[in-house]
C-alpha cells in the first residue's frame, strides 16, 4: 500500500510555529516514528508553500498512490483549485489538521477541500496523521 502525506504551507515550520497550537515536533521526525509504526504501508512525504506546486503533486500521486493525506494549511480555506485537483485524481484524499479548525477563528471553519475529500480529521495533534493512515488501511477505497 501506498501512502503520500501532502504538507501545505508553513508546515515546513512545524515544531517551532506556534508551539502552543501545533506543537514541539518536526514533521521529518514525526515522519520517522509514522515509518517505524506502519513498516507494512510505502509512505512518502512532500511538503510545499505554493499552491501550484501542490496541486503539480496531486497530480503526479493522484493516478497511482493508494491514498493521499493532505493537510493544505490555510489553502484549505481558500483554494479552489486545490479543491478541483481533489476531485480530478482518482486516488481518495483525507483531510487532516494537526488543531481543531472549529474552535479557531470562524475563517478556519469552511474547507473548500472537505466535500471532495472521503473525510476529515481535525484536531488530534500530530496524531491526526496517524489516524488519516489507519483510516485508509483498515477502509481501503
Ligand atoms: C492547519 C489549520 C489551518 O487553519 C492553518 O492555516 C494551518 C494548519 C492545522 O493543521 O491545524 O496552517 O491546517
């Protein structure tokens, strides 16, 4: 089984942005722990800021991963066109947040993302992503 985890914006910053809301972990070393966990699942990770480029790798995945969790960052919030990209790939996407959107400011509570994703998990800290990889293993779509 293969999995991608697509990391929107700012999340390259993880373990020293807003510790206080998204913790004190780095993403590359959160990666590893996600590796040793699920040996039997093929993950890889990319992360970018732009849009365009985000949208370049769900297109590249999207035709031939098994599953892609994608935490768009604030592009959740605001992009269509990651939306369309979500809808044109065959491969199924869940949404994920390291915070709960929906008790942040009232901007974070509509996803473009979330009715062309098979679902959402919001809130878990880091453990959102593990949650995301268990939910395609153990419901293959
Ligand atoms: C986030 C929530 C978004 O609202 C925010 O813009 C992020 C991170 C999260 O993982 O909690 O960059 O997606």
């Amino acid at each position: 089984m293969k999995i991608a985890i697509v990391n929107g914006p700012n999340l390259n910053l993880l373990g020293t942005r807003e510790p206080n809301i998204y913790g004190n972990t780095t993403f590359t070393s959160y990666f590893e722990t996600l590796q040793q966990t699920f040996k039997e699942v093929e993950l890889m990770y990319f992360q970018s800021n732009h849009e365009g480029a985000l949208i370049d790798k769900l297109h590249e995945l999207g035709f031939s991963f098994d599953g892609i969790v994608l935490n768009a960052g604030a592009y959740t919030h605001t992009s269509i066109a990651l939306a369309d990209a979500v809808r044109a790939i065959t491969t199924p996407v869940i949404e994920v947040h390291i915070s709960n959107v929906y008790q942040r400011e009232t901007f974070r509570h509509h996803s473009y993302l979330a009715a062309a994703a098979i679902g959402v998990i919001s809130g878990f800290g880091l453990n959102s992503y593990h949650l995301a990889i268990e939910a395609f293993i153990k419901k293959p779509v």
